[in-house]
C-alpha cells in the first residue's frame, strides 16, 4: 500500500494556497462592506433630499403658493379700486373723503381689502412652520400690525359706530409682497434643485 507523504514542500503549497484563498475572502469581504458604506450612505442622502423636498413642497403648497395668489389678487383689486375712484392714490394728504368717496372706499373694504387680509393673517398664523428662515421676516411682521390695527378700529366702527380715519394706522407694508414673490420663487427653484437631486440618488 502506498502512502502520500506530507513533504515539506507540500506544505508550503498548501499554505499558499490557503493564504491566497484567506486573502481573497478578505478582499471580498473588505469590497462588501465598502460597498454596503457607499449604499447605506448614498440611501440616507436620498432620505434626506426626500425629506427636504417634501418640505419645501409643503411650504409651496400649503403658504407661499396661497400667499402668492393672494398678494397678486389684491394688487389687481387695488389698481381696479383706484380705476374705479379715478385717481392712484385714496387719502390724499389728509383731505378727508366726500361721502360717496368713503361710501364706495368702505364697499371694497368690506368686500375685498379686508376679507382678503384676514386670509392672510389666518395663512400667516396657521403655517408658521412652513415660513422660509429661521424666524419670522420684517415685513411679514409689518403686515400683521397693519391688519390688526385696522381689524379693531373697523370693528369698532361697524358694532359702536365710532368713527375714524377709515385706513390703518400702519401702511401696507409694500415689502410683504416682495417677500412673498422672492420667496415663493426661491422654492421654485430649490423644489426642482431638491427634486432632481433625488432622482439621481435613486438611479
């Protein structure tokens, strides 16, 4: 009966062979688990890029597009009012209004200016969340403390019929209509940026 001897030479290719299967099982492993690195790190990019996507649709959706419509809608109905009063301006420095000048400027009050400046306060107070920045603008602010110091004193007209100066006593803040337009176009851009960004993620 013959008998293999396990020669010293035969050793040492046996331990070469399991030296280059041990390396390249490492290798593998060590390909894996970078490959495994990159995935999980591109898949909690893409989640991300989701979630700030959503958001800036949210604030689209849900504030910046209705304010649009709103701050656009009211500059048509301003400029139809002073087509209608025949002149571009309502208090003229501090001449009071003839009657049917007031009688027509507090039909679009109640019909148009301040209904539509109650939408806005009630957008503004409802999605504070969704406001761009990290607090609320100036200007968003300046329009509060034009609606609110015009709601009461109109109120108080309507129901005691104490009169007064018929406007606010804080001007329009001309400034919340360009925050809202530069704000709601700034998203715009950012919604396609976002959304580009995770279509190349999923690929």
């Amino acid at each position: 009966m013959d008998h293999q001897v396990n020669t010293p030479q035969n050793s040492e290719v046996m331990d070469s062979t399991l030296l280059a299967a041990l390396i390249a099982a490492m290798a593998t492993a060590a390909g894996w688990m970078v490959n495994s690195a990159l995935a999980s790190r591109t898949e909690l990019r893409r989640r991300r890029a989701e979630a700030r996507l959503t958001h800036v649709e949210q604030q689209l959706e849900q504030l910046y597009g209705p304010l649009l419509f709103l701050v656009k809608e009211g500059r048509s109905a301003w400029q139809d009012f002073c087509d209608t009063l025949g002149r571009s301006t309502v208090f003229l420095n501090g001449r009071p209004l003839s009657e049917e000048e007031k009688a027509l400027w507090l039909f679009w009050v109640d019909h148009e200016f301040m209904p539509r400046n109650e939408t806005i306060q009630s957008l503004l107070s409802s999605k504070t969340h969704l406001i761009a920045g990290d607090q609320m603008p100036d200007s968003f602010m300046a329009f509060i403390e034009h609606h609110n110091a015009w709601r009461v004193t109109h109120l108080r007209w309507k129901k005691d019929e104490v009169p007064y100066s018929w406007h606010s006593k804080v001007n329009w803040p001309m400034k919340f209509e360009t925050d809202v337009i530069e704000s709601y176009e700034r998203l715009k851009n950012l919604q396609i940026q976002m959304a580009g960004l995770v279509r190349g993620l999923e690929t």
